[in-house]
C-alpha cells in the first residue's frame, strides 16, 4: 500500500478523531485531509506529477505536515531540508534533487528564497508559508485550490521521501525511501515501542529526520493526535505533555537533558506519559537513570535505526541494562564484523570485542542506493550489509551496545579510546552541563584526548574534571589531556553532535578556557 492510501484509511476509520493540534489550531482527520487533498489539487495544478521532487525548508509547522501528507497523496517525493542550512547548503540540495518546486517559511531567513532565485526556480513553483517572505505562491492559496479525488495509488515501491543525511563528514547524501519501506519502518516503530491505538505523539523532532518523519506517520497510522512544537523549548515540551495529556515521547538524548534539569520540571503533570523512547545518538547511562527516575515511562526504549535503515536494534530493558541496544528489531540481522574494509565480512567478531556494526540491506526498511551517489554506495554497501559507521559490541547474552563512530575512535599512544565512555563519566557530575570529547593530532600521542565543557559553574577548575574522571574508575591513559570551557557544544537542527567543528574550532569558547593537564599527572 502506498502511504496516501494508508492515510485515506485512517480517515475513514476515525473522522471525527482529533488528528492534528498546533497552538489554537484543532483538526479532526476529516478536516485536515478535505484541506490535504485541496494542497494537493493545487500541486496538480502547478504542475507537479508523481515521482516529482517538492524540496521543503521548513520548521515543524502546519504547512508542512499538510504538504507532507498532499505529497503522499499525489505520489511526490517530499523532500525535506534543514531550515538552519545556509543559501549554498540549500542551493546543493535544490540542484542534487532536480527539485520540481520548493517551499519555505521565515525559518531560513534570506537563505532558501536566496537559493531558489540562484537557481531560477520558477517563482510559480515557490510555496511560502504564512510567514514566508519573497516571490511565489502563498501556501493558503494551495488551500483553496480542487481538492484531489483521492490517493493516487502509486506503486509501493517508488520512492515517497528522500531525507538528506546531516552531512556532518561532507556534502549530505540523498537516501530515497519507498513507500513499502517507509510503511514497514512506522509499523515496526509502533509495535517495538508498544504504542496502542490513539496514541498521541510530540511533532518536535524536525520532520527533516527520520525520527520527525516516523513520528508523523506512525501517530497517523493509530489515529494519534500529533501536537506540533515550531518552536523548541524545553518547557514548551513540558507544558505541551501536560497540557495535552500526551502519552508517547520519542526524542533524541540533547532534548531529555534540557527537559530534566529545566527548573520547572516539577511543576507539570506528566503522569499521562506512557512510551517513551530515544533515538538519533548514544545516551549516557547518567542521563537512562535519570530518565526513568524522573518521568517514570511504563516503558522506556532506546531505538537504534538509521536514515536508511529505519531499525537497526531497540532495547526495552534499559533498568537492568542502561546505554545498551539490544538486540536486531523485526526482520532485521546485525552484525559486528572488522571496520576494515581488507577483512572478511561475513566473519563475527567474538562478544566482547569492538567493531563496526553491519545490518541487512534485506530488511523491508533498508533503502535500495544513495541518490547519484555510487562513491557512497560502494562504501556503505557490501553484498547483502550495510556498514554504519557506528562501533559497538555484543556482550555475553547478544546483546549490541553502540560505542561510537569508527571515525570518531581515538588512538592516542597505541590505546583506543571511545569518547562515549569519557563523556559518561564526565556528565556525571554536577559541575558539567554538557560535554563532547574529541581526539586531537598530537605530536607525541598521534591524538590526545580533548574534553569540551560547558561548564555548570562559573567556578569550574580544571583540576575539579581530572578528579571526577579518576573516582569514576576511567583508566588513566582515557582521561582527558586539555579541557576546553565553551559556551555551547556544536549540535546539528536534530540534536545531532557535530564533532568535526569542535575539531575545526568551530566553537564559542570563554576566555583563557584551554587548560592542559600534565602528562605524568
């Protein structure tokens, strides 16, 4: 079944159900999709055909979601981009996909209408949100357009969504999904997170993410309420759960801290809570404890998946086992096999050894190719495996714990060191806000290990961190060597730790913030 169709169906389940909540705009299924099919009549009308490419540059808002689901309905490639993404980045993306239109809201500033005018995109084909400023077509006018008859029933193997991977190594990647894989990956995501019918859902992870988009499409699927969040802030979150009576949150480790430690934490209810999850990055075994003490989920899953590989493994046991993965999730296989591309395969490391993690491409979830990116695909893609990237390790019951990034490992005097492990550590304590750890060339070491710090205290010293990392048990050679006081740890628009710019420099330090600790300390 092709996702419109899916919709469709939900539609004519529960029409009266409440579908859609975003500040005082309230709309059951029936409402927002005779608004759906018109913003998809006015896509026809522009011209626009199935297999085309809608490039959206947009905070999580109703304009977007409703174009999210027009696409599904007209078999376009809804094709999202990062708002904070500068004119150039935006431009790249216009062009790789060969975009047939593009839409954008004030999210951006100048940068997306400044890249659809470089690249002559005809202003008939330029959707601006409400808010949107420059030459094209306002999106109520989509609004008012013939409302489409009804899905168009596309074949479930052409491709719906093309996400664009963070780019946090080069240029992003195109990753094309197909209906069928995009149907696979919600059902797979509500029955490893145990979601229930009617089940409502956060619309705060951007719907530029895998995690934004799932959340979406699963909450349709059950006949879920989904509250959406265009403006992140953590008692935003807090008052929404409260206020709404939400009873899923799937988000990623950056936004549980800012939720936990916000100083009003305990002046809402969020007794309605029941599933809980994260995904998108590792979370500290400090911050799963912290998790379950303060929000008190029936079930608390950490969700390991991939943009193109939607589930990759889930742990739902984080209580006896914080910071693991799991095991595979439904008709899935994972592997840890040498992150050396002269090594075999098809030959498992031994439990206990770390090395990079293989899935199977034969998952209904996987992705078929990069798009007009073979160079990626020979590296990602070996016979029936796709590597990640990622590092990990299966303990003495087979179950994955992710480590890191292969090409974030340090080796630092002939020692690998992963930085998760540092990290940990560090957050916690209570002098620590945040941190991110990162290997730095170093003349004698080959890389030293590098703590960046965004400090709890303005008091903060140096010598207070190199105590902390001692009393935790982290070996000596692991600890940092230089600890570097910032203002702000570099994220990407998901949450995503951008670890190339703390390498780069890229980064807002205090003065007088880098302090090396001695070698033989």
């Amino acid at each position: 079944m092709d996702l419109g169709s899916a919709f469709a169906a939900s539609v004519m389940r529960q029409p009266r159900q409440e579908a859609f909540v975003e500040g005082n705009r309230r709309m059951t299924y029936a409402d927002w999709y005779r608004e759906i099919a018109s913003v998809a009549g006015g896509l026809r009308d522009m011209g626009l055909q199935a297999g085309d490419h809608l490039v959206l540059v947009m905070r999580n808002r109703y304009e977007m979601a409703t174009l999210y689901w027009a696409c599904q309905l007209l078999g376009i490639v809804f094709t999202p981009v990062s708002w904070r993404a500068t004119a150039d980045e935006i431009s790249y993306c216009l062009e790789d996909a060969e975009a047939a239109a593009v839409a954008f809201d004030a999210a951006s500033g100048e940068a997306a209408a400044k890249a659809a005018a470089t690249l002559k995109i005809d202003p008939r084909r330029v959707i601006l949100a409400a808010d949107g400023k420059g030459e094209g077509m306002p999106f109520a006018r989509l609004r008012d357009s013939p409302a489409l008859a009804g899905p168009a029933a596309v074949s479930e193997c052409s491709t719906c969504l093309m996400l664009y991977t963070s780019g946090t190594t080069g240029r992003p990647k195109g990753v094309p999904r197909s209906h069928r894989s995009e149907l696979m990956a919600a059902i797979a995501h509500i029955a490893q997170n145990q979601y229930r019918q009617g089940d409502s859902g956060l619309g705060v992870m951007p719907f530029f993410h895998t995690m934004g988009v799932r959340i979406m499409l699963s909450v349709a699927l059950l006949n879920g309420r989904l509250v959406c969040v265009p403006e992140y802030g953590p008692e935003q979150v807090l008052r929404l759960i409260s206020e709404e009576r939400l009873t899923t949150l799937f988000l990623v480790p950056t936004i549980f801290h800012d939720v936990l430690r916000h100083p009003k934490f305990e002046s809402y209810d969020l007794r309605s809570l029941s599933r809980v999850g994260f995904a998108g990055m590792t979370m500290s075994p400090a911050l799963i404890e912290r998790c379950l003490d303060q929000l008190k989920p029936d079930l608390f899953v950490n969700y390991y998946g991939s943009s193109e590989i939607y589930t990759l493994s889930y742990c739902d046991h984080l209580d006896r086992k914080p910071g693991c993965a799991g095991r595979a999730g439904m008709n899935q296989i994972i592997r840890v096999v040498s992150p050396s591309r002269q090594d075999d395969i098809e030959i498992d490391l031994p439990s206990g050894v770390t090395g990079e993690i293989v899935a199977s491409m034969r998952s209904p979830e996987a992705f078929s190719r990069y798009w007009k990116r073979p160079d990626a695909d020979a590296k990602a893609i070996q016979g029936p495996w796709y590597r990640t990237g990622d590092l990990g390790r299966f303990d003495e019951d087979g179950e994955l714990y992710v480590v890191g990034r292969v090409d974030d490992m340090i080796i630092s005097g002939g020692e690998n060191i992963f930085p998760e492990e540092v990290e940990d550590a560090l957050v916690r304590s209570k002098l620590v806000a945040e941190c991110a750890v990162v290997g730095i060339p170093d003349e004698r070491l080959g890389a030293k290990v590098v703590a960046f710090v965004e400090p709890a205290s303005a008091e903060l010293a140096p010598d207070e961190l190199d105590n902390v990392c001692l009393r935790s048990g982290l070996a000596r050679f692991k600890r940092p060597r230089e600890y570097v006081f910032v203002k702000a740890i570099p994220r990407s628009a998901s949450g995503k730790l951008l670890r190339r710019k703390l390498r780069t420099g890229e980064y807002e330090a205090y003065a007088g913030n880098k302090i090396t600790v001695k070698e033989d300390s």
